[in-house]
C-alpha cells in the first residue's frame, strides 16, 4: 500500500510564513530525492499563512524514512511550532494513476476515481 498523506501547514504569523517560505524549496528538492517519495507538494493558498501539503511514498518504510530525516533537518528547525493539520492513509494508488494523473492535479492522487 502506499502512503499518502494531505492537509495543511498553517501560520499563525508572518514572521513563520517567511520561515516557510525560507525553507521551501531545499525541503522539497531533498524529499523529492528520497527513495520511495512519489509526490511531494507544498502549494502555497490564497490565504498567505496557508500551505497545502501532499505527499505519496511507496510504503510505509519510505515514509517513516522521510520522517526521521526531515526531524532532524533544516526544514523542523525552520518550521517548529508551526501547525500541522494532516491525516495519513495507506491507498491502493496504482504506478498507472500516478503517471496518469500529472495532468488532473493532486486531488486525484488523494480521491481517485
């Protein structure tokens, strides 16, 4: 099964948003490159405190990898405090559906059909 997970990061000030914003784009390059990640996408909202976040991993393994690295990463030093509101789930997500839902957005990869 793979691992997906989805919600939001959300700031509570400016100062975190600049934080985040910061942080972004070495976290995502670094997950990216994690074996077993095969979605990672921090998407900024029209609120500027609010992240939408979603990942997939290919198992449980990859993602409790990706865990301990980003504990002890730039990125939790950055981001400490910052809230988390995000639910995990094991999905049945085929390589096929991922490959062809590039072109419908994330929200597939979450809700397939």
């Amino acid at each position: 099964m793979r691992v997906a997970l989805t919600g939001h990061l959300r700031c509570a000030t400016r100062a975190e948003a600049d934080r985040v914003r910061a942080g972004l784009d070495a976290h995502l390059r670094l997950t990216r490159a994690e074996p077993g990640c095969l979605r990672f996408d921090v998407t900024p909202t029209d609120d500027p405190l609010l992240w939408q976040v979603s990942e997939l991993f290919t198992d449980r393994a990859a993602f409790a990898a990706h865990q301990n690295r980003t504990a002890a990463s730039d990125w939790a030093r950055l981001t400490a405090g910052i809230t988390r509101d995000y639910k995990i789930t094991d999905t049945p997500i085929t390589d096929r559906q991922i490959i062809g839902d590039e072109a419908k957005g994330d929200d597939q990869l979450t809700n397939p059909t």
